[in-house]
C-alpha cells in the first residue's frame, strides 16, 4: 500500500490552500490564532462560504450536493483548514443527522432538511445522551407516545453542545419497552421552538458555555418527523456514531497544536535558555511528534480502505483512542510550555469583545482553558472504554 499523496491530491491541496487565502473570513482566522472563543454567527459565515464553493457537505453524495471528495482528499481539506486557523464546521447537521436523513429518510425529509443543513439556515444540536444514559446510549429513558398522528415527548437530555443557538434537535426516544433496550429506540426530528421544550447551559470549568441540559415536557412531533423506521433508532444511531468517529481522531488539528507547542517552545524561556533547547522538553515533544506521525499513518490506511471497502469498521474506534488522547497530551504541553502564565487565565480574555489586555504573551490566556476543554475528548462520541470494547468485538471477534 502506498500512502504517498498522488499527484492530483497534490493539487487538490494547492486549490484548498487558494480557497481559503481568498474566501476564509481573515478576522475569524486572527481570532483563531489568539485562541479567542467563536461567536454563533463566526460558524454561520464559515458555513457560508463553504456552502458558496460547493464544499459544505463533502461526505454526501453529489445528488444531494456532496463533492465526491476521495476519503484521502477530505482529509488534506481538513488539515488545511485546522492550519489555516478555521471554526471547526458544526457536525451536528452536515456529518451527522444529515448522511442519517439521505440514508434512511424518506423523499418528504430529504427535501424538507437537507438544503436549509446545508445552506446553514437551520443549526442542529444532537440529543442523544441523558442523565445516566451516556457511555451505556441504550439505557436512555426519554419516552415518546403516539397519540394520533403526534408523538408526546418526556424527558431529559445533557451534554447538547450548541443547544443554546440550535433550530432543531435530532433525537434517540424510547418508543417501545417490552423489548431489550436496544430494539425500542426511535430517531425524531425536533423543532426546538416546540412547547415543552426548555434550555439550560452548563459551565463548564474552562469558563466557556457550549453544552447544556435539554428538558422536554409533553413535547408533541408530528408523527412524519419520525426517520425509518419505528423501534429502528438504534441502527440509524450505530450508523451516524461511525461517521463521528471517522473524523473524531483530529489529525489535523493535532498538527496545528504541534506547530503551536513548537512556537511557544521557541518563546518561552527555561534556566536562561529556550525551551526547545532544553533536553527534558525535547524528548516530550519529539515522543508526541513520533506518535502524531504514527495516528498519521494509521489515518492514511484507514483512508485507503475506506476507499476500497467504504466503511471504516473498527479502525475509527483505534484512531479516536489515539487521536483524543493525543490532543489531551498537546494541551498538557502547552500549558506547561507557557508556564505560571497558563494558570491565572481570564475569561473575559477568550471572548469575542475582550478589549483589555491579557496576563503574559498573548498566547497564554488560551492554554489552560483549552487544557481543560480536552478532558473531555477521551469521553464524548463514545469513552475509551466504549472503544475498546469494540475493538476487541471487531478485530479479536471475541
């Protein structure tokens, strides 16, 4: 297997690289770099001028304006933007919920949803977990009735990233309890401005308010916002997890955190001289490096495979292991590279108005709360535990 970039992937990276110097908002980009947090309308016009190129959706299929992208091909796109400091398009409607509606909707939702996911008029949030429903997804016990042609709603959900901006939630609900838990799970479609429908953020200890807890009470959904079948919830949600572990491993991002690491390194100061020249952080950060290299490669494969067998199978549940601890291990080091500036950060100083002037060099203010972002990413789109539980299922057929 060669996993060399061929001459056209080449090419197709050039003309990335020319859509983004000419169409990427320059200012979301500045913000980027100063680790300043996105605002709502920062994705909006993002998404925008990917939906202008044709290029907001490239995982679907051309027939419902996809780019026919090869898998190795929406890797380098994803690279190039991670390098060029872009908003990480929201997945929840154009990988997730979006592929969910093409797959297993019905021509009425595939004509309704599709073009305002991809125009961005619409933003989705994904209300899966629940209060002791998170890893163990099956478990989960908010309870829709049919009652004519409208299912009555009850119930909670938590950990909703962007529920605060979202016009509409796609959820998993128990429709059925006299069979294993597996089998009595249906996936709806809801119009967040539903009655019964209530919104609470959650803090989260690095200051920012991205998730939240959704409540629902007698929340009634037309009966047509049922995707598939009923009781069939469970396979559309096994279906849409593997699309969000497919892209959860953050190659690119990674290498925008090393070259990031390596530009403090070379600012930072340690016993009078460099941090990079020091031999301690030396080792660290060439053993992240090598194993940046290793996720890499083991991405490249999984791309190739992809491209002859179209699924990625228990591989995507490997690089999410690598690829979430190897993020935690790059926000570790650049706070550590920063030093006593990383600890007192402000968080008036990662808002999009800040207009003060932040403790230290101006990279500081943003490493200790992307440090504490990152706990999280061994956790969300299915724990190590999970992933591992696969992996041994898949490969060791255990």
């Amino acid at each position: 297997m060669d996993l060399n970039y061929s001459a056209e992937d080449e090419a197709f990276r050039l003309e990335v690289r020319s859509f983004l110097e000419n169409k990427f908002p320059k200012d979301i980009g500045e913000r980027a770099k100063a680790g300043i947090r996105f605002k709502k309308d920062d994705y909006y016009r993002w998404h925008k001028a990917l939906n202008e190129q044709g290029w907001v959706a490239p995982h679907w299929p051309t027939e419902h304006g996809g780019t026919n992208w090869t898998p190795v091909q929406s890797n380098i796109f994803d690279e190039e933007c991670f390098a060029a400091g872009t908003p990480r398009q929201l997945p929840f409607g154009t990988r997730l919920v979006g592929p969910v509606i093409i797959h297993f909707g019905n021509d009425a939702q595939k004509e309704r949803y599709l073009p305002t996911i991809r125009s961005g008029e619409e933003f989705w949030c994904q209300g899966f977990s629940e209060p002791g429903a998170g890893s163990d997804l099956a478990s989960l016990k908010t309870r829709a009735v049919l009652e004519g042609d409208e299912w009555v709603v009850n119930g909670q959900k938590t950990w909703t990233t962007t529920a605060q901006y979202a016009d509409w939630i796609f959820c998993l609900v128990r429709t059925n309890t006299d069979v294993k838990k597996q089998a009595g799970i249906s996936f709806l479609l809801i119009d967040m401005k539903t009655p019964g429908i209530s919104v609470r953020p959650i803090l989260t200890i690095d200051g920012d308010v991205q998730i939240n807890e959704v409540f629902l009470e007698d929340v009634r959904v037309p009966k047509e916002n049922l995707v598939g079948e009923v009781d069939k919830g469970w396979t559309y949600a096994k279906f849409l997890l593997g699309n969000e572990r497919t892209g959860i491993a953050g190659v690119g991002l990674c290498k925008n955190d090393l070259e990031n690491l390596k530009t403090i390194a070379r600012s930072e100061r340690k016993n009078g001289k460099l941090l990079i020249e020091d031999p301690l952080f030396q080792a660290r950060l060439s053993r992240a490096e090598i194993d940046l290299t290793a996720l890499e490669l083991t991405n490249m494969r999984m791309l190739f495979d992809i491209g002859d067998e179209g699924t990625p199978g228990a591989i995507a549940s490997v690089l999410k292991i690598r690829g979430s601890e190897l993020q935690q291990r790059f926000a570790e080091l650049q706070m550590e590279a920063t030093g006593s500036y990383a600890l007192p950060w402000q968080q008036g100083a990662l808002e999009p108005d800040w207009n003060g002037k932040a403790v230290g060099p101006a990279y500081a203010a943003a490493r200790s709360p992307l440090y504490y972002d990152r706990r999280k990413t061994t956790i969300y789109g299915g724990s190590t535990e999970v992933q591992k539980n696969i992996i041994t299922k898949a490969i060791l057929e255990l």
